[in-house]
C-alpha cells in the first residue's frame, strides 16, 4: 500500500491569479504551525477536448507539472493546490486528490488491505461517503460493484463514517492491472457551477467550457465582448468576470471542506479575497427570448458583474456594434441535435454571419456548434477549427475568425 498525502494542514502556498490583480488576489495558505507535507499527483478533469487549454491555464496559474492526461490534466501539489485549483482554475470539471494505491488481486485481499489504508488522515467519521470504482478485464478484480462493497465496509468499519448515495464526499477508485489508485473527489458539485447562477435557458453552456472556448478565442480579459443568442448569458458573465479578474469558486462550497485536514479559518481568509477589480471595459448580451435576457441579467447581478454587462432583448439581426474598441463576438447558436429545426437553423446562421460580417470589422468572432454545414451557413472565413469537445451527449466545435475585414 501506498499512502501519498498524510494529515496535514496546507503550507506556505502563495498564487497569483490575473496579473492585473495581483494585489487583490495574492492567495497565503500557512501552516499554522503543522509540519510540511510533500507533494502528490492532483487530477484535473476536463472535458475531453479541452485538455489543452486548461494545462495551458494551470501553468498560467503557477501550478506544477502541468501534464495532459486522457481526459484531464495532472499536476503536483499539497492540499493548499487543491485548495487552490478548485477556487482559481475555470476550465477544470472537478480535482481530484490522490490518496494512494493499494495492489489487489482478489477480493480477500482487497478487503484486508482496504482496512489498513488510513482512512481518518482525509475523512471525518461524521460525514457521509460514497465510493466509486472504474475497473476493467485487464484485472483480476473486474467487478466494479464488489470492490465498491470492500471498500464501503472498510471505512464504515474501521472509520465509522455513515456511507451514503447523496454523499457530497467521493472516494474514487481506479483499478488497473491489479492497482487500485485511489483519489478523493475534492470538488463536490461539479465546478462549473459557480454557486452564483440560480437561472438557466435551454441549453446553458457550461461555465468551464465556455471559459475555456473563451481562452482558445485568445480571450484574455482586455476587451470586449458580445454574445447575440446569450441564454443564460455564460459567455458574457464569465468574459466579464475575467476582465474583472473575479476567482470563480468565490461563491460556492466544495467537497474538500468536509476533510479531515480542512481548516476553515484559513480557508476564510483565503475565499474572501478574490472580489475582483473595476474594469473600463463593457460586456454586451442579447436573445430574442425575453425570459432569458432576464435571467441573464439576474445572473450577472448575483455574480457581482452586473456593473459592466448589458443584456437586451432582440434578434440577431436587429444586433449593433457597441461604441468603443473591437473585442470578440462569441455565440453559441441553437444547434440541429438539441433545440430548433436543423433545416430552419441554416438561414439562422446565414442571418449571423450576414450581421457580424456587415457590422462588426475589427472584431473576432467565435462560433460554437456542432454541425460544420451551419457553421459553413455564415460564410464567415473561419481558422481551422480546434478538436471537438463533449458537450451534453454531443461534440461541438469552436469556429473562430480573426479580426474580420
Ligand atoms: C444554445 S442557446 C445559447 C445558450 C447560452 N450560451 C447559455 O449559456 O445559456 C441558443 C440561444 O439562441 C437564442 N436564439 C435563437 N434564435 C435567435 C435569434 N434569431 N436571435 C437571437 N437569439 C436567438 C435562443 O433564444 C437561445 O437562448
């Protein structure tokens, strides 16, 4: 058995978020006098096509040996980085923590060497866990769901931590070749709920991807930016919020505050200083649908950014260039597979691509959908288009320009 991360409270960790705040969001997490821990491997999820860019983020972001993974990215870190990467980090979908490793190549014995592994270092015997184990052929212990048994039994028993299906705290196991690597879930909810969004529209796109869709476009928080088909307004709020320099865990709780090892006055400390700064800038979205043009503009106000976003309710063709300097136009327009007839969305798109080509020289445009045929409708002279990434059961695209003529 191996155990990579013993009790301890986090250490001396110092971060830097946007270079324009630093001041405000200089981040210490300090021992209060616990003995210093080594580093272990944290995992990133991402959703798959977007590894790049948040590898590309958490080094942006100071965190160690940013590596891409199938499916997320790993980096190096006490639990102050775990700290840190769920409140700082806008592309992750989750961070996991790895616990240790346990070789097991049968049940007897996964049962006895569950028992042994220390439990109470990360988990509180008054708080209620889950496990969940991936497993495949290619190990003696192939059933996921007699695994998931041992190991409940062995943290019930030896911890007396209640096991429950709601659980917020997850153990995560993955056995491959007779290696059971364990981690904890650290996030809770997943992190594209930022704990400031109560109203969604049809299809709201994630808050993670669109920040991430947002890096691709090169968006750095020096311009403006417009959304004309906005729902919900995520790509409005979470530009603004960059600009702003906003931490976007500010709002919400996370799994890691229920650990063993938490430490709340420090943790305090450090969620209340990631308020943000003024920007000139301005952050412009409109919708057609007047319902979620209002829930756009309740959701900028409970995210603080409701001082540099303007929402309005109009078509797409009805869209203006805001006075001021060119930024990026970033839409996500009704795609075939989701809402709306595909036939009917062609002339959508051609009306888009009509009104940002006539309108909007100077400014750069990005187009999220799934179909390449409507994204071809606008006619807008599109890069090569990035890798295609999972979104609700179907994999979307970023179509971007550069400035347009
Ligand atoms: C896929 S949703 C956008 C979701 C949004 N990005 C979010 O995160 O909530 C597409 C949006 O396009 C809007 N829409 C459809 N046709 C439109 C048009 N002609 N003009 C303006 N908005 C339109 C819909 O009302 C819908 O809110």
């Amino acid at each position: 058995m191996r155990v990579f991360c013993h009790w301890s409270h986090p250490v001396s960790v110092k971060a830097t978020t946007r270079k324009k705040t630093v001041a405000a969001l200089v981040i210490y997490l300090y021992a209060g006098g616990m003995t210093t821990e080594t580093d272990f491997d944290i995992f990133l999820v991402a959703a798959p096509g977007t590894e790049i860019a948040l590898r590309n983020e958490a080094n942006e972001l100071g965190f160690k040996a940013a590596k891409i993974s199938p499916g997320g990215v790993t980096i190096r870190g006490t639990w102050g980085e775990v700290w840190r990467a769920n409140l700082q980090l806008r592309g992750a979908a989750r961070v996991l923590a790895r616990i240790g490793e346990i070789r097991a190549f049968h049940l007897a014995q996964l049962d006895k060497r569950a028992r042994k592994f220390p439990w109470r270092d990360f988990l509180r015997a008054d708080v209620p866990v889950k496990v969940e184990v991936v497993t495949n052929k290619k190990s003696k212990i192939y059933h996921a769901g007699a695994a998931i048994q041992r190991f409940e039994k062995a943290i019930t028993e030896e911890l007396g931590a209640p096991i429950s299906a709601e659980a917020d705290v997850r153990i995560k196991v993955r056995i491959d070749d007779n290696l059971c690597i364990i981690s904890v879930d650290t996030s809770g909810e997943g992190l594209h709920k930022r704990g400031h969004k109560p109203a969604v529209g049809k299809a709201p796109m994630r808050e993670n991807l669109a920040a991430m869709f947002l890096r691709q476009c090169g968006y750095d928080g020096s311009e403006p930016v417009v959304d004309p088909m906005c729902g919900s307004g995520t790509f409005v709020i979470e530009a603004a919020e960059i600009a702003m320099g906003m931490i976007p865990g500010r709002s919400r709780s996370f799994a890691f505050e229920q650990l063993a090892n938490f430490d709340d006055a420090t943790w305090q400390k450090v969620r209340s200083e990631g308020q943000g700064a003024e920007t000139e800038l301005r952050f412009f979205g409109s919708d057609r649908n007047a319902g979620v043009v209002d829930a756009a503009t309740t959701n900028a106000e409970r995210a603080g950014v409701d001082g540099c976003t303007n929402f309005t309710h109009h078509a797409v063709s009805d869209l203006t260039r805001p006075d001021g300097p060119p930024g990026l136009v970033i839409v996500n327009p009704p795609y075939g597979g989701r809402i709306g007839n595909k036939k009917l969305l062609f002339a959508l798109y051609g009306a888009l691509g009509k009104t940002l080509s006539a309108r909007f020289s100077g400014w750069r445009v990005g187009i999220v959908t799934s179909e390449p045929g409507l994204a071809k409708a606008t006619d807008l002279p599109f890069l090569p288009t990035g890798a295609p990434v999972a979104h609700g059961g179907i994999k979307i695209r970023l179509y971007q320009t550069a400035r347009l003529p």
